[in-house]
C-alpha cells in the first residue's frame, strides 16, 4: 500500500487533485510551488518525486506539468476511485498485502481524503464496537500527533498490521482491541510503528442467511 505521507506532501497531493478538477489539466511546478511559498523549483519537484516513489502519482520528470494522479477517475470527474489493498489483521497483527486487489469508485462527499483506502478485517478482536471479520474499512491517512486516544486505527507495527482503538501514554503508544479474549500491544519508542490512518467507516455484505431472516 502506499507509504503515509507528511503534512505538506498530503497538502500537495489535495491540491494536485483540486486543480486538475477544476481545470482539467494540472499546475506547473512554479504554481506549486506558489501556492505554498516554495521558491525553489527543485523543492518542488522533490516533493513530487516523493509522491511518485509512494505511490500516489506517476510524473515525466521532463514536463512541467507531466503529472498523473493514481486512482483518479476522470470519466466521471465527480468519482474517486479508492483502492482495495485486502485483508488486515483484527486479531492478531498479519502481513498486509501490498497490492491493489481492486477499486470502489465513490462520491468524494463520502470520503475525507483523496488519499483513503479500503482494507479487509481479518478477526474478531474489534467485534464489541461492531468492527466484524470480513467488514471492509475505509482507512483515511491521518498525522499520529492529530490522533485522540480511543480512535480506531489501522497501523504498521514491525511490517505488520492491524486494526485497533489508539492510546499514547507518554512515550509508549498501547493499541487495544475491543475484544476481552485479546491483550493490548504495547509499542515502545524504538519499535517500528506507523500509523496507517484512521478508520472513518466500513462496508460489510450481508450473507444470505441474514437478509433472508431480516425479509421474513
């Protein structure tokens, strides 16, 4: 999946899907750098090299606007195409899978960032706050200091991942399931952790049994 982004890359990022919006065509590297008091046009084109190289964009280093956003759906420029990157652990952390499964094209309304991205719940660690095995959930990129305890998130934890309620205690970050049979991860300083994003929705599909008992 693609590697989270900093403030000013995420910045970057929801400008460059704005102005192609708008005007059909993207800002030149001037006007980037413009808009957010950049002078030197190797900055910024440093800061899109590094939105090609975690997988947000594809550029022609040689154009000054040869930028393509991935994931955007211009056929129907009201759309976004979101990308689903398969299952992720809810009751024990598992390897996520690095590769695009498919995509879920949806109104921007629905979604706080351009940047979200769909992952599968594999486990039952999150069940008592109604997160089930198998629901799809809607992942929005968010800064770890933004976070507030108890929000729901989904992390890298030592090339891992999982789903779980957000607590920092001082220096220590303590992720917990809202599961009594599973125990906390407690994360030191020197452990290799990265908040993914924070879980703002998720999708479940109905089996037949339960819709048929619901129509009865």
């Amino acid at each position: 999946m693609p590697e989270p982004l900093s403030k000013i890359e995420r910045r970057i990022l929801d400008y460059l899907v704005d102005y192609l919006r708008k005007n059909t065509y993207q800002p030149s590297i001037r006007e980037i750098g413009k808009r957010f008091g950049i002078k030197s046009t190797k900055t910024v084109s440093e800061y899109l090299q590094t939105l090609a190289d975690k997988g947000y964009i594809e550029r022609e280093a040689s154009r000054s606007r040869g930028v393509k956003i991935l994931g955007l759906n211009l056929e129907r420029p009201e759309a976004i195409s979101v990308p689903f990157y398969g299952k992720i652990a809810a009751g024990r952390p598992a390897l996520s899978q690095e590769d695009v499964n498919s995509e879920f094209t949806l109104d921007p309304k629905l979604i706080g960032s351009p940047n979200a991205f769909f992952l599968q719940v594999d486990g039952d660690s999150m069940e008592q706050i109604g997160i089930l095995d198998g629901d799809m959930v809607l992942v929005e990129p968010i800064d770890e200091e933004d976070l507030q305890n108890a929000e729901v998130v989904a992390a890298r934890l030592g090339g891992e991942a999982t789903v779980k309620r957000y607590f920092r205690r001082g220096d220590e970050v303590v992720l917990e399931p809202a599961n009594s049979d599973y125990a906390p991860i407690l994360v030191r300083e020197y452990d290799d952790f990265v908040v993914l994003g924070r879980v703002a929705c998720l999708i479940r599909r109905f089996a037949a049994k339960q819709t048929q008992v619901v129509g009865g």
